[in-house]
C-alpha cells in the first residue's frame, strides 16, 4: 500500500471516531465524501490497518473489517447480498437476485450474528452507486439498536465522491449514517506537489524523496528536471485537485520521455502528457454519460457539421426529436433537454452564451462544444445505442440511389 501524506486532519477524525472500539463501546457510523482522487479509499485503508494492528495486543476485542465497493451494484439488495457472500465460503454463495427483501436482510443480520468477533466494520466504498434505494444504509447501521444483531457490534463506513447523492439521502438515513462526516477538501498545488515528491522517489530511478520537519519533501533527481513536479501539480491543481490525476501526469510524462528515449523528464513531456491525460479524462466522463445527454451531444454534433453553431436550444431540440426517434428512445420534452443542455455546460462539454436581442426581443440560449467535437464524436460512435445512426449516415448515398 502506497504511503499516504498531507492528510492528517482526516486521519485524525477517523481515528477519533474509531478509537473507541479498541476499548470495546460501540462503533460510531461514519460518512466519508469528496472529489474523486483526494484520498478516501486509501486514507480508510491506512486507519483499517492501524485499527487491526492495535486491537492485536488488546483482550476482549476482536474486530473485523470488511470492504465493498459498490461501484457495480445499483440497489441495497445487491450491496447485502455480495456482503453476505463475503461471509460465506465459497461453497455456499447466494445468488445475487431472487429473495424476498426483507430475507436478505435476515440472511446478512445472520451472517453478522454468527461472526467470530466482537464488531464487524462494514466499508461501503463508492456507495453512491445504489442511488435512491438506500435502504440498507438506514438497515445496517440500526442493526444493534433494532436488536437485529445483538452478539456482534456492527458499524459502517459509506464512502462517496458524488455530492448529490450526500444531499439527498434520506432524512432517516441522514440520522442513521453520519454520526460523523468526514470531508476530504480537493488538494491544492502545494500538498499535490508533495504527493508526487513522495511517489517520484519510489517510482523514478536515480531519484529520492525526502521528509523534512515541516512535512514537506525534497526531491533528489539526475532524471527529474526542476519544473516538471511542480507543473504537474499545477495542472492537477487547476483542473481538480486530484492526486490521481497528477500522479498520471506524471508518469505519463515520464513514458513519453521513455518512449522518446530522452534521458531526463522535462517540462515539454509534462505539457504533452496534461493533454493526453485530459483528453482521457474527457473521454471518459463521456463515455459515462446517460443515453439522452448522449443524444443531446448528437444533436449538437450534427449542427456542428452544418456549421451552425453556435446553436439555439430549440434548434438542438429539433435534431434531438429526430435522432431519439431514429433508434427507438424516449422522446423527453424540451424542458428536459434544456435540462441536459445545462447539466452539459455544468460539466464542462458545452459553452452557453445568452443573446440579448434588445429590450424587446427578449434574450435566448446558445450552445457550442467547449471540447473538440471530433472526440465527442469518437465517443458518441462507441456507444451501442447510438453507433446506429453513424452506420445510417454513411450508408445514406447507397440507400438514396436505390
Ligand atoms: N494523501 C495522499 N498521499 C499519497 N497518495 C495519495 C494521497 N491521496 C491520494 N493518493 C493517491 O491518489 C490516488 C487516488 O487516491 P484514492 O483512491 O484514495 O482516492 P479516492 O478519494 O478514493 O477517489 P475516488 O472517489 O475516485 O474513489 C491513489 O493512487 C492514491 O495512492
Ligand atoms: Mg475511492
């Protein structure tokens, strides 16, 4: 496990909220929430494994700890089911559909009962993915005081870096989940900087990182020049505060400077590599997109190549219908493709500008790519739903000359 720094607040307020299970009270449950890449999955394993190695020398106290990410499962039945087989031998597996919900529920308090330990800390990783259905985060958290499970202590952990999902938990679950909040603020240049200083001296030959007194780091290195840590922090900095974004930076640069077989790291592959790692970035959060924000990009798209954009929303509209229609979608109301439009421009992909025609003409909404259309393109052709209407655009000659 990589050494984690420049979080110590954190760590303390874990370790505060957990230190009483040493002594046998009740685990306290917690909510751990931030911005992608700041740190929450390897801040909870740093503190899960002092938690073990501490409660080692101590009688009467045996805790267990068990992870999951919930990146893949998108309701609580699913969360419990792939906890209760995490208890169970291989053997004896549930299947992941198929019970009454409230047996799945017995089945976990079951499982918990039965456990050889005095408290089970459940961690629910990357929770926000069971979305409104969160039942067992208001089930999981109340089992001892509803005497669900009496033998065992059972507390949880939630980890999440979508901000809407925190806001809109539900009242009950509010109150049954977040004893305590932990709050992992975006890093800035300067804490970035000393992350990459840290990893650099174990990822670079020739290189060496070194803690001072005050906590930061000096870097020693025949390959790194001067410029290139404190640019990659800056970008990740500027971009979003992520130490997984500037850790690709970095040894994205370093790869080019490999690939170029350059001897030393220098600003010019870090610039090269801010690109190619945004362009991934972008890529990405494209890809994830729903299917009717997808189908809004279309629409844009195809204004685009008409050289029509900028684009007014009603226009954007017009496509849309038509392309929605083309591969058997849902044709949503244009209230809610301006919604999209909006969520689009949120995120980055769209530039909005508002035209004022005078005090009369009233003012209007207009829309352009702020990412290259070409990668929106390349995206948009991936997916399986929409890659239908690229095949009927290029077939479109032969099918007119029948
Ligand atoms: N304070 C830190 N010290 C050293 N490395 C760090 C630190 N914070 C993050 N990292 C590194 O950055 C990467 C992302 O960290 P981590 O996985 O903990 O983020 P996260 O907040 O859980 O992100 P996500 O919400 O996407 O799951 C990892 O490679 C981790 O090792
Ligand atoms: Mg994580």
């Amino acid at each position: 496990m990589h050494r984690l720094i420049e979080r110590d607040t954190e760590l303390e307020q874990y370790q505060s909220a957990l230190k009483p299970v040493i002594n046998g009270a009740p685990p306290k449950n917690l909510f751990s929430y931030g911005q992608t890449g700041v740190g929450k999955t390897l801040s909870l394993r740093m503190v899960v494994e002092r938690l073990i190695e501490d409660q080692q020398n101590i009688d009467g106290v045996d805790v267990q700890v068990i992870e999951l990410n919930c990146k893949s499962l998108n309701s609580s039945y699913q969360v419990a089911a792939n906890l209760i087989n995490q208890f169970r031998p291989a053997t004896e597996q549930i299947k992941p559909t198929g019970y009454p919900s409230g047996m799945i529920y017995n089945m976990l308090f079951d499982e918990l009962e039965a456990l050889d330990a005095t408290h089970c800390l459940i961690v629910l990783d990357e929770i926000d993915a069971i979305g409104n259905d969160d039942d067992i985060l208001y089930k999981l958290p109340r089992a001892n005081d509803n005497e669900n499970v009496e033998d065992t202590l059972v507390g949880v952990i939630g980890i999440s870096n979508d901000f809407t999902f925190r806001d809109n938990l539900s009242a009950r679950v509010k109150d049954s989940l977040a004893d305590e909040e932990i709050h992992f603020p975006p890093y800035d240049a300067n804490e970035l900087g000393n992350i990459l200083k840290q990893r650099a001296g174990e990822a670079f030959h020739d290189t060496s990182a070194q803690r001072l007194d005050d906590g930061s780091y000096e870097l020693q290195s025949d390959i790194l020049a001067g410029d290139v840590i404190p640019l990659c922090a800056a970008f990740a900095a500027q971009d979003s505060g992520s130490a997984r974004q500037a850790l690709k930076r970095l040894y994205k640069a370093g790869d080019l400077a490999r690939d170029k077989e350059s001897d030393v790291i220098t600003e010019a592959h870090v610039r090269q590599a801010d690109e190619i790692v945004e362009r991934d970035k972008v890529r990405d959060e494209l890809t994830r997109l729903p299917t009717q924000s997808k189908l809004t990009l279309y629409s844009l798209l195809l204004l685009e190549r008409e050289d029509e954009t900028p684009s007014k929303r009603n226009r954007i509209y017009e496509r849309y219908v038509m392309a929605a229609k083309r591969i058997d979608a849902d044709v949503r109301t244009d209230r809610t493709i301006h919604d999209r439009l909006s969520q689009l421009t949120l995120k980055g992909f769209l530039d909005v500008d508002e035209q004022n025609k005078g005090p009369k003409g009233g003012s209007y909404y207009e829309y352009e790519f702020s990412i290259r259309a070409d990668l929106a393109q390349e995206v948009l052709q991936e997916d399986e739903r929409l890659a239908e209407l690229f095949a009927t655009d290029e077939t479109s000659t032969t099918l007119d000359s029948f």
